[in-house]
C-alpha cells in the first residue's frame, strides 16, 4: 500500500497448487485538487510449470482523474495483446466518443452527444434518446424505438417496445404500492408475468409469482436487529 491507501502490490497462490498470481500498480495522486488513486500502470503475470506471462496496461487522466488513453499489451508484444483505447470528452466531462486500435489495423468506434444537462441524446448503439417529461428532466422517454413512462414520483409505470407492422403494440406496465414497491409487472397482451407481493408481518414477505398461468408462492423472512437493520 502506498500512503493513500491505494494497493500497489498483489500476491496470490493456492498451497499445493503451481499457480500464482503477482499483480504491480502505480497510481498518481494529486493531493492538491484530491484526485486520488489514479491507476497508471498495472502489470499482471501469472505463473505455472515454471512459465509466466504478464499483461500491461498504461493508462493517462485528466487533472479531473478522467481517463484520456489507455494501452494494453503483455511483456512480450504479442500482437493479440495490444489494444489502444483513446476517450474523448467535452468541457463537462461528458464522454464524446471512443476509438479502439489493435494490432492488426482493425479501428472501433462510439460516440455520443449530450444535452446543457448532462443527459445522453445520442450513443452510436442505441441511437437517439429524449427527455420529454417535464417533471423528471432526467428520465429517458425515448430511447432507440423504445417508449419510456413515468408517474408522479419519477417510477417507471410503462415501457412500450416496437412492434413489427401490422402487430398490436407491446406494452410492459409495472404497479406499485403507496411506498413505491413493485406489485406486478403486466404485458399488454397476454399477462406473462405478475408479482404481487404483501407485507405480511414485520419480519416475513410474501410474494406470489405466476408465469404462464403457474402461480408460485414465495415466503422471505428477516432478521431484524435493535435499530430495525434487515441483516
């Protein structure tokens, strides 16, 4: 450990067993702006029948302790082994984007946008996302082709998935108690799926399940201590 605390060498083995594992860290830290515990090299080797092999990873931060690049390889170059990560950020922090280079020429990308509130609008996987409920300025409403509802208190109620033309819509509604637990989770068409569950006594939960027309019933109890702490 070095004197934030920060845990810069590993040794595992297994008695009667030739394998181990030895695991080498560096770390910066900035005790002016505390930006603690950033990882900057790490090396790990394993061994067994008298051989090993290790594997590298250098990685640079931003002043705010934000991962900028980031390297992969093993400590003897083979080609499978290397990967060059390179994140890029706006002025906020907020990833932009993502490219990833190996070895063998081949490139990967990703990329988003943001909105003035920190709120994802664009990924390259999911596509566009929206923010149209005006009550919960951070919940997602649209996401790809998926539809997201809420209720008053932020909970999603609803998520609508699209539907191949000519389908009826398809719907997944969620119930909840006064306290915000989740009662039942509905589709629109054919029930596949309910919960309902009911405090039954202060230490004991019942829950019934029914999946395709099967109903199960399930009991949790619970310990409770003086403070009232479910351990």
């Amino acid at each position: 450990m070095n004197m934030i605390g920060n845990a810069r060498a590993e040794e595992v083995s297994t008695r009667g067993v030739d394998l181990t594992l030895e695991v080498t860290r560096t770390f910066k830290n900035d005790t002016e702006r505390w930006v603690l515990g950033q990882l900057e090299m790490e090396k790990e080797c394993s061994g067994a029948a008298g051989l090993s092999q290790c594997r590298l990873l250098a990685r640079t931060t931003t002043i705010y302790g934000e991962i900028e690049p980031e390297g992969l390889d093993s400590d003897d170059g083979i080609p499978d082994t290397k990967l060059d990560v390179v994140v890029a950020r706006d002025a906020f922090g907020n990833v932009t984007g993502v490219t990833a280079d190996d070895a063998f020429g081949h490139h990967r990308s990703w990329s988003t946008t943001s909105d003035p509130n920190g709120n994802l609008t664009f990924t390259s996987d999911v596509r566009t996302l929206s923010y149209d409920d005006p009550l919960h300025p951070h919940a997602v409403t649209v996401a790809g082709a998926d539809r997201f509802g809420y209720d008053e208190l932020g909970r999603i109620e609803t998520i609508t998935y699209p539907t191949p033309a000519g389908a009826a819509p398809f719907m997944v509604a969620y119930d909840h108690d006064a306290h915000g637990h989740v009662l039942a989770v509905r589709d629109s068409a054919i029930r596949l799926f309910t919960l309902r569950a009911r405090l039954v006594h202060i230490e004991r939960l019942e829950e019934e399940i029914k999946f395709r027309g099967l109903l199960y019933l399930r009991r949790t109890h619970y310990s409770l201590d003086r403070s009232g702490c479910s351990c």
